[in-house]
C-alpha cells in the first residue's frame, strides 16, 4: 500500500486498532532524507520528515545543511524561495541571511537580532544517501559504522518509495527469520551468525538457497542495522556480491518513506574485463532493483495490515523478536508506555 492511502490525515477505526499498541511514531536514529546526488551545490529542497517538513541546502563550497523549515524572523518557508548565496542560505521575505551554524549573519533592516537563529539538524552522507539526526535536545548523535570498503562497489540502483508502516517493524523483519520461507519462497534459511546487540547496531547473518536467473547455490546474507533508519544487507551469491540498503525514514504515523539503494562487486577473479563487467552491472542494475522492490512488495500487504502486538507469541524457531524489541526501545524517550 502507498502513501496515496495513507496520506489522508483522519484516523480510521482500523488504524486507530492498529495504532493504539504501537510504538511512538518518531524513533530516535540517522533517517535518510535524499541522495546526495539530488542536492547539487546551490540546491535547496523541502523534504517530509517526522510529521513535518524541513529544508536541506548545499552551500556553494559543498556543505550540506538541514534546517527547520521557517524562517525565525517572520516565518517564510525557507524552501519556498530560499537561496544559497555562497556559504549562507538566504530567506526569500526580507533577506535575512543566516550561516552553516544557523545564526542570522546579515539583515537588511539593522544589525541581525540575535534571537535570529535558525534550527539546525545534524547531517551525514553515507554511501550516497544524506542522512538527518532525530534524538532528544542535547543527545550527541552516534555515528553510523558505514562500510568502509567502499572503492570496489558500485550502485547499480535506487528508487524512493513509500510504505505503510512503522520502522520498527519494518527493520523487524531483518530479524525475523520464519518469514523468509514463508512469505518470501527462501529455502532453507538458517540463522548462521546469532545476532550481535552492540549499542545502537545490530549484526546478524543467514543462509539461503534462492534460485535466480543466474544460479540457484547457497547464498549467504549479512545485515547490519544502525538504529531504524538504515539498515543494509550483504549478500554473497556464488558470482557476486550485492549490497542493499533499504532506508527508512518516517513521515507520519505508519507512513514512512523507503530510499533504497543497490550496489555490486564482483567476486573473486573473473575471466571478465572490466569494460565488459560494468557493462554487466549497468545491465543487471534495473534487474537487481527489481527483484530487492518486488521482495519488498511481497511484505507490504503484511505491513500495511497488522497490528502491532505487545506481546507476541513467538515460536521457537521465529528468530530473535524479543531481543530485537528490547534493543529498538533505547530509540524513544524515556518512559514512553508501549
Ligand atoms: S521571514 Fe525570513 S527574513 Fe523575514
Ligand atoms: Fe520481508
């Protein structure tokens, strides 16, 4: 289901079921707002994030900045006009001119008050993706254990979607074990490194026999969890490797915005050259997509549908739930009743 349906801001009785268990709606974490290749220098853009709407610019120099959307002056919207003028953002009402820090640095009617300032929110850009920090006043953010080898992979793919659900359960299903058989037609799936709670991180690993268009061996798979807004998984097939990174990044409540990014390396020694190899990955990128896409419509029915239960009853072989349930409650405020 797509934000289409969910856009619409009265609550059903349905959803009302639904929502009345659930988590709060807006985790603590890194959320993916854009690729960085969507903010060129000089470009300014709106985006939804945590029911309502920020700016994100990048300075003439490369910078990239978030910021509450209006303007603390009078209140214009500072994606609706706003300019970068070399390292500033300029406000489109009265040219109020306010630097990577948020403070006001010129106005154009005496010298800038200092209650001028405009919020900021942290940034980082991860493997092609700009990343925004949500996290209570004063929290320093962690950062993200991004993979570091990044030179012999390649993105073959992305697209931006929009699901119906909460992160928290969308990212329980990375650890959600029965469901890859059931739902998804894995055979074999085995759990082959237990999951590892680190902090904000998880790591946890699986095999899994998948017959593909290219071979039909056991495939291994590698996840790797930052908080609840990235999430990527490695996969090991018997002629490459592929890295997916499915994003989530909640707007509203079960609405929630999905970037998702594929890369490849090839494995091992390939009698292939190299022209003839990118050649392949340009070929079989739109192909990946589609397959990591059609994978993750065979969840949304499910997603879009349940109910979050406090008290599941977990079978013995379904995976680490709990675990996972206990690591997911460090991202919301403290005593928040769920
Ligand atoms: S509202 Fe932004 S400068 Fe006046
Ligand atoms: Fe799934």
């Amino acid at each position: 289901m797509t934000a289409d349906v969910t856009a619409a801001k009265s609550v059903s009785l349905h959803e009302a079921r639904q929502l009345c268990d659930a988590p709060p709606p807006f985790p603590f974490g890194w959320f993916a707002v854009a690729l960085c290749h969507e903010l060129r220098a000089g470009a300014v853009l709106t985006r939804q994030f945590m029911d309502r709407e920020i700016v994100i610019y990048r300075t003439k120099s490369g910078t990239a900045c978030a910021v509450e959307a209006y303007c603390p002056h009078l209140g214009a919207h500072l994606g609706h006009g706003g300019e970068v003028c070399g390292e500033e953002l300029r406000c489109p009402f009265h040219g109020f001119r306010f630097s990577v820090q948020g403070s006001c640095v010129y106005s154009p009617s005496g010298a800038p008050p200092p209650a001028a300032r405009l919020g900021l929110l942290e940034v980082r850009e991860i493997h092609g993706a700009i990343f925004v920090w949500h996290g209570p006043a004063g929290q320093v953010p962690w950062e993200i254990d991004a993979p570091d080898d990044e030179s012999e992979w390649h993105m073959v793919g992305h697209t931006v979607r929009h699901v119906h659900g909460h992160p928290q359960e969308l990212v329980e299903n990375s650890v959600d074990i029965a469901h890859l058989s059931t739902l998804h037609g894995l055979r074999n799936a085995q759990l082959v490194e237990p999951p590892i709670f680190d902090g904000p991180r998880v790591r946890i690993g699986y095999t899994y026999t998948q017959p593909t268009p290219w071979a039909s061996g056991v495939d291994k798979m590698r996840i790797r969890i930052d908080g609840l807004g990235f999430v990527f998984d490695e996969v090991d097939t018997p002629g490459f490797s592929l890295r997916f990174f499915p994003l989530w990044t909640p707007v509203g409540e079960r609405d929630t915005i999905q970037h998702l990014l594929v890369s490849v390396r090839k494995r091992g020694r390939s009698p292939v050259g190299k022209a003839f190899w990118r050649y392949v990955e340009k070929m079989s990128g739109p192909l990946i997509l589609r397959g990591f896409v059609d994978q993750i419509k065979q969840d949304e029915p499910v997603w879009a549908n349940k109910k979050y239960l406090r008290r599941p009853a977990i079978a013995e072989g379904d995976g680490p739930i709990h675990a996972y349930r206990r690591w997911a409650s460090q991202f919301y405020p403290e005593g928040a009743a769920w």
